[in-house]
C-alpha cells in the first residue's frame, strides 16, 4: 500500500468532492486552494479572484486500490475542459480546472490523457485545462469540508442551478 495524492480543479470545489468521495481507495478529499500567490488564503479573498488561487481538491488515496489513472479518468468528465473562464456558473480565474501533478509519472499521465481528449474529437473547442506542478494546497474552511454531506440541500440546489449535471448528460454520457 502507497499513499498518494492528486490534486484537481474543476470550478466549484462543493462539486469535485462526491465524484471522488465514494471509491475504494480513496482516504480523504479535502477542499481548498492552490496555485496563487497568498499565503493561507480563505474563502473570502479567494472567491474575489485576485489571489491566483484555484479552488481544488485534494485526493488521498491507496494506489494498491485506485490508480492515478482511474482518478484521471473520474476527473475529466466532471468538467467543461473547453472553458477558459471558470467552470459553469462560476466565473472567473479561482473556478477554472487544472490538474495539479505531484511526480513525473502523473504529469505524464495528465498530459496524455489531455492528448487523448483533445484527439477524440468529442469537443470542436481546444482542451484548455492546464497540467501544472502541484504547490502548497490549503484547506478550505471546516464548512467547506463534505459540503454535499452536511449542507445536502444547499448543495444539490446550487449543483442544479450549475447547469454542471446538464453539460455532463450531454457531452460525457453520451
């Protein structure tokens, strides 16, 4: 048994945590930030987008039990790869997506698995989610944490009003 991490943004964080939460192997998703430039950011500062940060999530998991890739292959169909402006109705540069590698082999693997999206054909717009080094990931505040657990009503309202659901039936489960 190793334990890895990956880290992912996909816009909201509230939306990237279920899709990963619910797998054998997989210890803990955390929501919070990374990639900016602010130390210890909170949620406030954030939303704004002038800290660099993106909201993310951070994945511990037993790779005896899931891989990297099977994570990637959980990742991509969570997002709008083509969007360079953030993710459904959150806009702006803290809810655009990215892979966030912690070694070689994932950054190989994100990158390929970008090559095969790209080449698919299953989107007329350019991939655009970035492959970058994963750095500092700070966790968001204690609410933030299993939200579609304990605030289910609030999630799944915001989750539907996304329009998150919709994009994903229509360009990923078809």
């Amino acid at each position: 048994m190793t334990i890895q991490k990956a880290t992912f943004a996909g816009g909201c964080f509230w939306c990237m945590v279920k899709p990963f939460d619910q797998w054998d192997g997989v210890h803990q998703v955390i929501s919070g930030y990374t990639g900016g430039h602010l130390d210890n950011p909170a949620y406030e500062l954030v939303k704004q987008g002038n800290t660099g940060h993106y909201e993310a999530v951070e994945i511990t998991y037993d790779d005896s039990l899931i891989d990297y890739q099977t994570i990637l292959d959980l990742y991509w169909p969570q997002i709008d790869p083509t969007d360079p402006d953030g993710q459904f109705q959150d806009r702006g540069e803290q809810y655009r997506t990215a892979i966030f590698y912690h070694n070689e082999k994932q950054k190989e693997l994100a990158e390929k698995t970008k090559q095969a999206l790209a080449d698919s054909g299953r989107f007329a717009k350019p991939i655009v989610t970035e492959i970058k080094a994963a750095s500092v990931f700070y966790p968001a505040e204690d609410y933030h944490q299993d939200f579609y657990k304990k605030s289910k009503a609030e999630y799944e309202e915001d989750r539907a009003k996304s329009g998150r659901d919709e994009f994903i039936a229509e360009n990923w489960q078809a």
